[in-house]
C-alpha cells in the first residue's frame, strides 16, 4: 500500500501541516478502513481540490488562507461547497451529487482531525450540500393515457392481462408493487352495487380502499373469466390477480414491460413507466377539481406534503394555458 495515500498536489505551496493532515486521513483509509482503490483515487482528487482552495487567493476562500486544519473555519467549508457548485475558471460547476460526494470527503476528513486531536471543532459537520432540484411528476395527456390503454391485444390471455393492469394503475394510481401484489379476495368489492373498489396494501402495510371505474372494471372482469383462467391452468394455483405464462404471480419486471410494450404500440415517442400512469391518475383528478386531501388519501400517502407535489404539476398546466390564451399574457 505504499503510496496510496499520496497527494497529487504539484503546488509547493500546500502547507506542510495540512497536507500531513490530509496524508493522515489517507492513511486511515487506506489501513484501517481499507477502502478500494477506486475509492481512495476518488477522495484524493476530491481533498487535493479542497486543499487548492484553502490554500488559494483570499478572495476564492472569503475567509482569508488556512495553513493547518485548526485555521479552518465553517464559512471555509460553505465557500468551498459554493464554488464547487457554482463552478469557476478552473473548474466547471458540479452537479449536487458530485458536490455531495465532494463534501463527504472534506466532512470525513473534519471529523478524523478532531478524533485525532488536530482541531478542536468539526467545523464541517454543520454545512450540507446543496438541495437538489425537485423533480415534478411526469405526466402524460388523457388522450396519450387512452392509447395506452387500448393498445393490448384484447383477444389473448396476455393482452387481456396487459390491458387490466393498465386500467387498474391509472384507475386507481396503485403503485407498481401494490398492483402486483393483489389478490383475487382484493377485488371483493368490484361487484359491488353502489360502488366498485379495489384493496390496496401499500407502504407500512397499510390497506386503503380505492374506488375503480367502469372501464377498469369491464377489463378486470374480462381478463378474470376469459383470461386468468388460461394462465392459471400452467401453474399449481396462487390466490394472485395477475399471472404470468407459468401460472404464478407475474414479477415486477413483467408488470414494466406491459407497460413499456403498450407505450411502444402506441407510438407516443416519450418514456412511459408504471408511475407514469401513477403521476397521470394523480394530477389528471387535481385537473378535474379533486380535493387534494383525496388524491393524498387515493394515492396512500402518509403526508400531505408528498401530495402537494402535484398542485406543481397543474400549476403548470394553467401557466400554459394562461400564456397561449390570454390577449394580455405575452
């Protein structure tokens, strides 16, 4: 392991207090946490960059240069994370994970050097990585999700299995794992007269009825007398909705394919996963009126938060229409 904890520092300027600082926490990597190669490459790049910038003008560190790590101060570490992912003349602008991962590896090192007696205070403890933008749902148009919808084969056991499963997620914006996972006693109440309904075990094991339309429910009940039978006939018997050619449950994979095959027949051009249709389901009813306290109760979510994600999405929608429709919008 000679060598491992080498700095590939070429400025003669570091100093010698730091970089022994930093060899030493290279070093209890390398020997007592024995860490990969890869990964050791990775956090020498990561403390030889840190160490540049301590050491740098003092208007890149905005609290003047630091010569060992008790001279290292918090507003160090918080300027050290902005310019990582802000970027400067020598260093193009990371990404928030690669800025996190950079930060670990300055973070790591605070704590070692306080363990070890090298600086009182962790200085680095309390600063965290910039928060990473909040990705909307994707959905997708009705008159997409109604190609979806349509394009299995409604004359053959599988078709009429795809098609089910399609209009149950967007029916009832089950989950992928929840949609899988039921059983035929879950669709006790899809005859029922007032209101179909489905039963849903979702996170935390926790069951929430959820009603279904006529259109999922026509599908569920042509695929369960005319379908299910023929695939249930390969296996040993399984209580499951949803089989696969061999009679038992179908797998997770199973159900991404029928979804991904069903996008491809109908030539939508875009990236359609079962939680596209999840995302549809969800934003389409907030479009229609639906009480966002409903949509979080139909979709299981434990928070109301998690819901609230969705008023973005339709938020959107009426930026669009506002700014294609109103005289005075541009």
């Amino acid at each position: 392991m000679a060598g491992s904890s080498e700095l590939p520092v070429t400025d003669s300027s570091v100093p010698p207090d730091l970089e022994r600082a930093v060899h030493r926490y290279l070093d209890h990597l390398t020997v007592e946490r024995g860490l990969a190669a890869n990964t050791l490459a990775a956090y020498r790049r990561d403390l030889t960059r840190y160490l540049e910038f301590l050491t740098g003008p003092t208007e890149a560190s905005e609290g003047g240069s630091a010569s060992a790590p008790p001279e290292i101060s918090t507003e160090h570490v918080r300027a050290f994370v902005r310019l990582l992912h802000e970027g400067s003349p020598e260093h193009p602008a990371l990404s928030t994970r690669s800025t996190a991962r950079v930060l670990a590896a300055v973070r790591g090192a605070h704590a070692f050097w306080v363990a070890e007696g090298l600086c009182p205070v962790d200085v680095a403890s309390r600063v965290s990585p910039p928060t990473p933008p909040q990705r909307l749902p994707k959905a997708i148009a009705l008159d997409s999700v109604e190609k979806i919808l349509s394009a299995p084969d409604p004359e053959s056991p599988a078709g009429l299995r795809a098609r089910a499963f399609l209009e149950l997620l967007y029916a009832t914006g089950a989950r992928i794992s929840e949609a899988v996972a039921l059983d035929v006693d879950d669709l006790a109440g899809l005859h029922d007269s007032e209101l179909s309904f489905v039963r849903l075990l979702g996170k935390g094991n926790k069951q929430r009825m959820v009603p279904v339309g006529s259109y999922a429910k026509k599908a569920l009940d042509q695929y369960l007398v005319r379908g299910r039978p023929e695939l249930s006939r390969h296996g040993k018997g399984t209580p499951a909705v949803f089989l696969n050619a061999r009679g038992g449950r179908i797998s997770r994979q199973t159900a991404w394919t029928m979804v991904k095959d069903a996008a491809e027949l109908a030539q939508l051009g875009e990236d359609v996963t079962p939680h596209t249709l999840r995302h549809s389901f969800a934003t389409h009813l907030l479009e229609g009126g639906a009480d966002l306290r409903v949509v979080q109760e139909l979709l299981g979510h434990a928070s109301l938060a998690t819901t609230q994600i969705y008023t973005k999405v339709s938020v959107e929608s009426l930026r669009e229409v506002y700014a294609t429709a109103h005289p005075r919008a541009q």
